[in-house]
C-alpha cells in the first residue's frame, strides 16, 4: 500500500488506503491490496490514483489509464467494495519551462 491514514472523529474511526500507478505497476496486485485490506478491516475505503484515458497518451505504453483501471475492478469483483477510481489528468499546455541551470550547464 502506497500510503494509508485513520482518522477517528465523534468515535468513529475511518482508515483509507491509497495506492497510486505509476509507470510499470500492476494494477491487478494493488486493487487486490486494496480488496484484501477492506476484507480483512484494515482500512474501510480504497483509493486507486490512475493516469486518465487522454495523459496516458504521453505517457510509457506500461502504464494503466482509467478504462484498464475500470475493467480489472470489474474482472475482481472489487466494484462492490468501497473502492474510488481516481483520474490524473493534465491541465493542458502552457509556456515552456525555464532550462535549468546546473553545475556541468553553467553559463559563463
């Protein structure tokens, strides 16, 4: 699990565990961990951070967008547990970064 936090309010305590997909990940293995641990009530809510249909376009073809996310939830029968599917998306083109200045790039 990539990151997991409890919070208790009036009493009642609520974990969530988050798992976020990065390049070359397996999707299976981290909705699975996420299954695992809501079974075993280790956490009450599962969150998968994904690349959304459009970003995953420019980025390694390893890695999962949104629709692949969607499909092995509903492959694990993990759609019926309280698992949120968020999507990373970019917020579009913009001026060109600074180049970075670094010791070997330095101007003289």
């Amino acid at each position: 699990m990539d990151w997991k936090k409890c919070k208790t309010v009036n009493g009642t305590r609520v974990c969530i565990g988050v798992e976020i997909q990065v390049s070359g990940r397996d999707v299976y293995r981290d909705i699975l961990h996420l299954k695992n641990r809501i079974v075993s009530g280790e956490i009450d809510v599962g969150v998968i951070v994904v690349s959304s249909n459009r970003l995953q376009q420019f980025l390694t073809d390893r890695t999962p967008n949104a629709s692949y996310t969607k499909t092995v939830i509903q492959e694990q029968d993990a759609n019926r547990l309280p698992i949120l599917l968020i999507e990373m998306e970019h917020d579009g083109p913009g001026p060109p970064l600074e180049k970075k200045i670094t010791n070997r790039g330095r101007r003289r």
